[in-house]
C-alpha cells in the first residue's frame, strides 16, 4: 500500500524507465448514487482521488484531473493540472472514453504533445505503482495502440492506456484490444472499500 507523506513530489518529469511520454488521467464525478462522493472516500491517509493521482504523477510526465468537484474540494493533487468537466460530461451515461477526449483537447490545442495517455479509475485503489510500471512495459514492448486491465474474473478493473493517434483518428476505441491482468476491482459500495481496505492492511 502507499502510504501519505509530506514529501510527494507530482507531476514533472517522472515516469522513468519508460520510453513513451505519457499524459496520466484521472477523471471524476460527484454524481455516484450508490456510494455518495465515493471518488473522495478515504484510503488510509489519502482520499481515492489522491491516491490515483500520485500513482500516475509517480509514472507519468504530466498528470490531469477532469472532475466536477470545487478545486478545494478534491485535496492534495500537487502539481498535477486541474480540469473542471463541462456539464455536458457530468452524466453517469456519457462514456468515460468523451472524456479523455475532451481532456486531451485542452493539451492538443496548447501545442502539449504526449505519446500516450494513461488513464487510472480512481475506484481500484489495489492498482499498485509496479503494476502501472508493467501496464507501461508491456504496452511499449508490444508495440500496442490500447491496453486495458482486467481482473481474474475478466472483468476490466479501472487501468486503461491508448496512444494519442487512437484519440486523433476516431472518437471511440475498439473494444478487442491488448490486456494485462491486474489485481483488484472497482468499488461501488462503502460497505466493499472497508472490506477491502482491511484486506489490504491484513496482508500488507
């Protein structure tokens, strides 16, 4: 588990190791009808917001938060840029991939080019910063245009990366793409992040 510190360093030119700049992505909403602000829930020291973003600041060039929530509202994202998501985007049906569009946008049209985009669900705290780090390895040594995560059960658990030319040439992405199997699953319930919370700290 990571733990809370005062000297976390976000954004810049981290994400090591890797040969691709990224742009890191996380995006919100406050609308969650089963869980009430579950994007702002506490996980140890940090809120789930937090935590994803370090995560990715930890392994990307540049970090960007989409949400609806008030700036002061979202917590400690350092240096990551801070995106407030047009009411048009605020719906629990738009796709999430509308998004990323929109977001990259805002980078396209300031002349920010990256390679990649990697987007983290702030939902599967259980996504750790080595398995971004093999998410990454794996996407650049087989040369793919998306990867997306998935659990032991085969069902996607919140990690997705696409090359910027996806987002350049199509709106959608395919569904058949490459895959990595991750630890973890989306949480949708309070009662689910205290259960796995306390696995968490068992086995940690």
């Amino acid at each position: 588990m990571t733990s809370k510190g005062k000297s976390r360093r976000r954004g810049g030119r981290q994400g090591r190791g890797t040969s691709y700049k990224y742009l890191g992505i996380v995006a919100t909403r406050s609308g969650s009808e089963r869980f009430k602000h579950k994007n702002l829930a506490k996980w140890g020291g940090w809120n789930l917001t937090e935590l994803a973003v370090d995560k990715l600041a930890k392994t990307c060039q540049e970090v960007a938060l989409a949400t609806d929530y008030k700036r002061d509202e979202v917590g400690d994202i350092g240096n990551a840029s801070f995106f407030v998501r047009p009411h048009t985007l605020n719906g629990g049906d738009v796709p999430y991939q509308y998004v990323v569009k929109w977001l990259y946008t805002m980078y396209y049209e300031k002349n920010t080019d990256f390679d990649a985009l990697m987007c983290l669900f702030t939902t599967n705290p259980m996504i750790t910063i080595d398995n971004i780090r093999e998410a990454q390895k794996r996407f650049e040594d087989n040369k793919m245009d998306i990867l997306r995560s998935y659990d032991d059960n085969g069902v996607e658990n919140g990690l997705y990366i696409m090359k910027t030319k996806v987002l350049a040439e199509r709106w959608l992405y395919d569904v058949y793409t490459g895959s990595i199997n991750l630890p973890g699953h989306e949480i949708h319930t309070k009662a689910e992040l205290k259960r796995i919370y306390k696995n968490a700290l068992f086995n940690s």
